[in-house]
C-alpha cells in the first residue's frame, strides 16, 4: 500500500474517487438549471424527429441493399422474446404437472409418497428466534 | 559534463526486486494476466446463482419460487416487487451477496416479481397494468402455491411503489406487511428529474408516440446524469484495487447491472410522468387509478420503510413522506449510511441491514 501511494496514478485516480461527488453534484445542479431541461427537451424533439426522418429515408435505402434495418431487427428481436415468453410458459405448465403428479402419486402411494414425488415442502411452522420475539 | 554517479544495486536490493517480480507475475499468471482476466471475468460473472423455478408468466412479468433452503419457514410468504426499470438479478447477486439467499437461510419462503425487457406490444401497459393487475395476480398465485391467504410484500425502489399503490388501493386485501425499500413518493425530492419533465419543450407524449417503449440506455443515461462521473469514478476504483479478485468481481458485477437498465413501456413512463413527477398526486392525495383513489393513510398493515442516507437515486426527500402518509400504527423506518443499491447489494448489508429487517420481518410472519 505505501508503494501504491508513491504512484502518481493511483494519487491522482484516489483524488478523482474522492472528489467525485462534488464535481457531479455541480454538473447535476448545471443540468437541472431551467436553460439547460429546456434545451435538452428541445434537443430530444428534434432528435425523436431526425430519428424518423432518418429511419424512413434508410429504410427504403437498406431495402434496395438487401440489408435489414433497425425496425426489421426490432421484429426479430421481438420475435424472440415472443419465443422466450413461449418457453417460459412451457416452463410453468411443467411445473405444474409436476406438483400435480407428484400429488397423485402420494394419494396413490401415501407411504413411500410415490417415486415422483416433488421434494417434500417444508412445513410452515418456523417461529422467530427468542431474543427476536 | 559529469555523469550522474550510478549505484549498482547491492545484492539485497537485487534479491527484493527479483522477489517482487516473481511475485507480479505469479499473481498475472494466476489470473491469466490482469487485462485479460478482467474480460474473462466480466463475461464469466455469473448472477442470480440461488435456485428458483418459475410460478407465473405474463406481459413482461415473471413471477419466481426460490427453492427454501431451510427445514421449517415463516407461516407468510414474502413477494418481493422488483422495480420495472431494472434487472432483479441485483437482488441475488452472487453467493454470500444476495438478499434473497439471506432471506431463505433465514427461513423464508420467497417470490419475485421480476420483469424482462418490455417489447412493442407491451407499450400500451401503464400503471393500472402495473401497480393493480400483476401484483394481484401474482399474489394469487402465491396464495395458490403456497397455500397461505396472506403474503407480505417487499418493494425495491420503484417496485416500492407499485407495492404501495396496491397496498392503498386493496387496503382489506391478502397483504400481512408492507416493506418498502427507498421508495420514491414526492417528486419534490427528485429534484433533476421534475426540471426536466416540467418544461414545456419536453413532451412526453411524443416521446412515447415516437418510440413505444423507452429504450434501456435513455433509463440508463437520465440514472447516469444523477451522479455523472460515478462511473469514471468506479473505473479508477477498479483500477486502483486491480489487484483484488473479489473486488474486481463484485465491482464488474455491479457495473454489468448498472449498464442494464431495462426499457420502460411507453403507458408506464407516460403515466410516472405525468402523474408522479409533473403532479405529484400521491403525496398531494390527488392520485386516482382505475377510478380508485389511491390513499396512502388507507394502509393499515404493518410497515417498514428502508432508505439510504447517501441515497441519489432516490434521495431521502423523495422518500421519507412515504412513513409519515401511511396510515398504519405499526410502522417504522430504518435509514441506514450507504446508497441507493448497497442496500440490496452492498457487501455490509449482510451486517448492517438484513438483520434489522430480518428482525423486523420474522416476528410478523407467524
């Protein structure tokens, strides 16, 4: 530790930790200044109208390029999360019939509780500890 | 002109430098050369490692069952609502950093309301969708898999909010406790964020017309501009502890979920804007959803509300109204030293937090 504190570097990056907060508190009373949120809201108006300037001018263009664009990779992109939502379902309803499964086989078996049977829920009985009651 | 006079080193000093070379890089091949193990690393980390199986699935909800890792567990269930806008891995980070590990091995039987990222077709869902429809029905199916009527509710951030929407909404409902982890209800604390939304230039409207759903890294640069030379910050934090493996994990791991913000669906962003940060309904008594008011002082379960002192996400003057608004006679607020995440994530807050909640918690869950 005492060589890392003859490192300049390291001097300079433990300054910069350290003062950190001050600095962005500063930029982040700059950027809540009423000159500053009403640029940034009329920056992001014309950004959102560029965008679909922008968007339909390529769309035509990667079209002819036979390249996808970003709202084809935005359908793929959702086509997969559909998938995933797929899946996910599939996932509960095997959850499902494994309880269920399990359930019939320990009416069927009540002894040995059936070969497939879910691991057994833990009771609900946990009380908190003395000093905590 | 004269020549500096050089020293050759004595055979002390050869054999010092010779030992700390050799151990620079025994330690670089140990971690197969520092630059490199960090890239390895960070594509390595593994999150969310406590085992769960999934109940519920809808929209871009998943509700999960974490497998009980004691004998005996609390008579009431706890759901824990994760904040829409960010991943709910940051609440089982890693082994021995995980809240919801330290909740099992306390004996608790817990689920999670998580949420993957909102696609087109999820945009149209708005607060009513949020706050109302998938709590309760994912109280239901807790109720349904557990077998328990009553279910405390644990809110992280903004899933603190919805919680306590809901909470005040269906105030005879199933809900047993309450517990709200920095909670934001007055926008008078959220300083930066109501400068901007209130301005005539910012149309949210638009916005939302324009893109549907609000992309994750717009989230994730409006949370930067909170505190932005955090992460630059971090990165000479980093720098500086190079050298220490579990620090470059936890850091990396944090810096992934930090960088992963989800993206909001449009109603949902629309309807924050409008009704929380422009009108600041819910501290003024003016929210109503679903032609339902919502009525913090309706709320007359047990609660518990959890902030951060060095809080910038959500600054104690954005959440500390939250206690005084609810109308429940057992109520308390614990304000731990740390931040916004450290409190779900924060490698004290096994020490420092957890217990208190635990303590908290346990006692109303027979």
């Amino acid at each position: 530790m005492e060589k890392d504190k003859l490192n300049p570097m390291a001097v300079w990056r433990e300054w910069f930790v350290k003062s950190e907060k001050a600095w962005s508190q500063a930029l982040t009373e700059m950027m809540g200044d009423e000159k500053f949120s009403k640029g940034m809201g009329r920056y992001m108006q014309e950004a959102l109208h560029s965008h679909r300037m922008f968007s339909e001018a390529m769309s035509q263009y990667l079209a002819n390029l036979n390249l996808p664009s970003r709202s084809d990779v935005l359908d793929v992109s959702d086509r997969l999360g559909q998938i995933e939502d797929t899946l996910a379902a599939i996932q509960v309803e095997l959850r499902q019939q494994r309880i269920q499964l399990a359930r019939a086989n320990s009416i069927a078996n009540p002894e040995t509780g059936g070969e497939t049977a879910a691991p057994a829920k833990p009771a609900r009985t946990r009380r908190p500890p003395q000093h905590q009651a | 002109m004269n020549k500096p006079a050089y020293h050759a080193p004595t055979k002390a000093q050869r054999a010092e430098l010779e030992e700390q070379v050799r151990k620079s890089v025994e330690r670089a091949l140990s971690r197969n050369i520092p630059g490199l193990a960090l890239q390895q690393a960070s594509l390595e980390l593994e999150v969310g490692p406590t085992p769960k199986e999934i109940v519920y699935t809808r929209d871009s909800l998943r509700l999960y069952h974490y497998l009980p890792m004691t004998d005996e567990v609390y008579r009431v269930p706890v759901l824990i609502v994760m904040s829409p806008v960010a991943r709910g891995y940051i609440l089982d980070l890693a082994k021995g950093q995980s809240f919801i590990e330290y909740l099992l091995l306390q004996g608790y039987d817990v689920y999670l309301m998580d949420w993957v990222p909102p696609r087109r077709e999820h945009a149209h869902l708005g607060m009513k969708d949020f706050a109302l429809d998938l709590i309760d029905e994912s109280i239901a199916h807790v109720q349904q898999d557990s077998g328990e009527t009553e279910v405390s509710v644990v809110g992280y951030c903004l899933g603190g909010f919805l919680a306590a929407v809901n909470a005040a909404v269906h105030s005879k409902g199933p809900i047993r406790n309450l517990v709200c982890f920095t909670t934001p209800v007055n926008a008078e604390g959220m300083a930066l964020y109501k400068a901007w939304v209130e301005t005539q230039a910012f149309d949210i409207d638009r916005l939302v017309d324009a893109l549907g759903v609000i992309p994750g890294d717009m989230i994730n640069a409006s949370i930067q501009a909170l505190r932005p030379l955090q992460k630059q910050a971090n990165q000479m934090q980093l720098l500086n502890n190079v050298q220490d493996d579990a620090f470059v994990k936890a850091s990396l791991r944090f810096d992934r979920w930090a960088t992963e913000q989800l993206p909001v669906a449009g109603a949902l962003a629309r309807d924050l804007v409008n009704d929380f940060l422009r009108g600041n309904k819910l501290v003024r008594g003016e929210y109503v959803l679903d032609d339902k008011q919502v009525d913090l002082g309706k709320i007359r379960v047990p609660f518990l509300h959890v902030a951060a002192e060095y809080d910038h996400i959500v600054p104690t003057a954005a959440s500390t109204d939250l206690v005084k608004l609810v109308g429940s006679k057992d109520k308390n607020e614990i304000v731990v030293k740390g931040g916004h995440v450290s409190l779900i994530a924060g490698g004290n807050a096994v020490y420092r937090l957890w217990p208190q909640l635990d303590k908290w918690l346990s006692v109303r869950s027979v």
